[in-house]
C-alpha cells in the first residue's frame, strides 16, 4: 500500500528518479506497427467488483442529503424543499421515510419560513452527525501529510504541472480532500501551492511551486523498491496483470500484451512531451497515469467521465476509455448504474477493498452512525409490530368475552 499512517514518512526518505525510457531491443517490429486502435478486447462482466459499487450506493446516498443540508445558510433546510429535491440527489423515497430509516442523522422542528408565514418542519444537523463531523475533522488532521502529498502528485503528473480549481474542486471527493482544502490546506503549504486567481470567480488555477522528488515515485516503483529490500534481489517496477476467471484473450491480443508488458515501465511523473501519442510507450505511461490516480483515489476507482475531464492535463488521448478494457487483467470498467467507473482490481479482493487509504476511517465512522440509526428505527418497527399484536389479541379476547355474553342473553331470554 502506497499511504499508511505508520509507513508514510519512511516511504518518501532517499527516493530519488533515475529511470530513462527506451524501446525494448526485443519488442517486434511487426508488433510496434499494430495501431493500438485494432486492439480489441470484449468487455465482460465482473459481479464481484460490481458488487463493491453497490455495496456503497446507500452510503454515498445518504452523504449527498447529509452535504446538501450542510451546504445550507445556517445548516437548516424546510423539508419540503428538500423533497422537491429528491430527484437530483437520487432519494427514491420521500424525506420523511428517509429520516425514520435514519433518525441519527437529523432533528426536525418546527419554524417559520418568513414571519407570518404558518409554521412548516425544518430539519437540522443531529447532535451524532456533529459529533461525526467533529471526528471527521481531525481525520483530515492527521493525514495532512497524506493530503498535501496527493495534491502534490496530481500537480505533478499533469503537463504543465498546473490543474483547474473547478476541476479540482469536482474531483474532491474522489481523493479524500475536504470541502475547504482550497481555503485552509493550501494556503498553509506556500511552498508547494500557489492559487491563481479567486475561486468561484471566473477562472483560477492551482500551480506546483515546487517539485519535490519525495512525491516523484508511484505506487507501482515504491512496490518494486519494496519488494527488492526485503529479498535484496533488484526488481523490474511493472504492472501486476491477472485476468479473472473465466476470461481468456484471443492468441494476437495475448502476444501483444506480452511484448508490451516487456517495455520499460514509464512513470506516470516523467515528462513525455517526446513521446508519440499513439505509440507503445505512450500507451504504457497513460496506463500508468491510470493506475496511478486510482492509487491515490479513495476507493480505488472513479468514474471514467471524471477521469475524461483531465484529458488534455494528463494527456490522454480522445479513445482514452478503451485502455480499461484493454488492458482488463489491471482494470475493470464497470458499467454499474449507468455509470462507467474504471477501477483498479489489485485493491479488491472479490469484492471487498484491500488496499485501504487512511482516509477510509471517514466512511467507517460514517457508516457506524449510519448503522446504529438504521438499528434505532428497525427496534422500533419491531416494537410497533408487538404493539399491534398485542392489540389485535386484547380485541380477539374482547370479540370472545363479548360473543359469550351475547350467547348467555340468547340463552336466558330462551328460558
């Protein structure tokens, strides 16, 4: 694993950038003609990685309504209003039956919207949430290091080392960074960051002050340098191929990758501006550029139209969401929920993550309050259906009583 709270510092000591790239003396001729185009690989189904997206999908869910409370003046919002939004934040319930499935997350109350309006629900910010929101804080305090390293290798990587701050801002999420990176992280680092122009306000970019040969290494160099101490044996950095099971490639697309594996490995931090953008080695370092930003991702994915957005940045060519199915024995893409989402299948094992960024812990705390909410309201469900069962049984002993003095009338007015 690229990041670990114990091992991070010691990972960034005495790395320094040697690699010169060179075409492989036995890489064929015949091969090295082939546009990378006519290389076609069938995408299949993979369930278990499918499995991981939807394993996510009520978390991700209720941290859209969590944010889009928050994001309001004062953190209160009328529930009606956020039941007109339910559409765009994909809530295929009503906020009512939301807030009872998870009541640790708001407080509701009553409040006017304007002075002489009639009172509505308002909803606000639960004591658990801020406590969540409080833990959540100094997560992000303790892997500054961490934070301050990704940002740095995404300057990085890119061509002009510069990256746009409403692109960045998009992608957030994706890299673990909070809301207020911008404001409060970046300001404090002015010897890696520089802010051009006032965000929200027109166009401003972030530039890379400096170039810091720390940060200049990738998951998959870091692994081979790694991998050498422990056995003292030198070790070639490359890509870690495994098909799943079940899935073969045709005679000519296996001999390619074969011979394109035997190319030296390009780090996603080299300067390319040589290179063709439809030759081999090309292809090679745009894989590398993949596998390195799903490395830094979070969740060791992304979705494939975040990634197109960085296009020109990074260099990726307009075909570029092909190299995912190309290359399907490092990447799958998935096509779960409409969406495709490129991931890195080393991180899983079947469909659990386990290459596990620090800042996980978040999600962690998160779905703990989530989970003893949801707990909360299934007790409740369970208690009301005893109630319920408990009446229905007083009424079938009171239609008894009743039927037995019906019966002894019947009797003494017969006699």
């Amino acid at each position: 694993m690229l990041f670990n709270t114990k091992s991070f510092s010691l990972y960034l000591q005495n790395l320094i950038t040697t690699y010169k790239p060179h075409v492989n003396p036995n890489f064929t001729h015949t091969h090295q003609i082939k546009l990378i185009s006519s290389l076609k690989v069938v995408w299949r189904k993979d369930q278990k990685l499918d499995q991981a997206i939807e394993n996510d999908k009520q978390y991700k869910l209720c941290a859209r309504v969590v944010k889009e409370v928050l994001n309001e003046p004062g953190q209160v919002i009328p529930l009606r209003y956020l039941e007109k939004r339910r559409e765009r934040l994909s809530l295929n319930v009503k906020v009512r039956t939301f807030l009872n499935r998870y009541p640790g997350l708001f407080y509701t109350y009553y409040d006017r919207i304007k002075p002489k309006s009639d009172a509505v629900l308002f909803l606000r910010p639960s004591d658990r949430l801020r406590d969540f929101l409080e833990e959540e804080r100094k997560i992000y305090d303790n892997n500054e290091e961490l934070l301050v390293a990704k940002l740095c290798k995404l300057l990085m990587m890119s061509k002009d080392k510069v990256l746009s701050v409403d692109k960045l801002v998009h992608v957030k999420r994706e890299f673990g960074f909070p809301n207020d990176f911008l404001v409060k992280l970046v300001p404090r680092y002015p010897n890696y960051f520089k802010l051009v122009g006032c965000p929200g306000e027109g166009q401003s970019f972030l530039e890379l002050e400096s170039w810091n040969p720390d940060f200049a290494k990738s998951v998959i160099q870091l692994r081979a340098e790694e991998e050498a101490k422990l056995t003292g044996i030198p070790v070639r950095p490359n890509f870690n191929v495994k098909l799943p099971p079940g899935f073969f490639l045709r005679k000519e697309m296996r001999e390619w990758v074969r011979d394109w594996l035997e190319l030296d490995y390009i780090s996603p931090y080299e300067d390319v501006s040589n290179l063709d953008q439809s030759s081999q080695e090309m292809e090679k370092r745009t894989v590398a550029v993949f596998h390195e930003l799903l490395s830094l991702s979070i969740f060791k994915r992304i979705p494939v139209p975040i990634l197109g957005k960085f296009s020109d940045e990074y260099r990726f060519s307009n075909a570029f969401s092909s190299a995912f199915t190309r290359h399907s024995g490092i990447f799958y893409l998935s096509l779960k929920g409409g969406i495709k989402t490129a991931m890195l299948r080393e991180a899983y094992g079947h469909s659990e993550l386990i290459d596990r960024d620090p800042l996980l812990e978040i999600k962690e705390r998160f779905v703990e309050l989530l989970e003893k909410g949801k707990h909360e309201w299934t007790e409740q469900l369970r208690l009301q259906r005893e109630e319920v069962k408990k009446d229905m049984e007083k009424m079938a002993l009171r239609s008894e009583d009743e039927e037995e003095k019906l019966d002894e009338l019947m009797y003494d007015e017969q006699m």
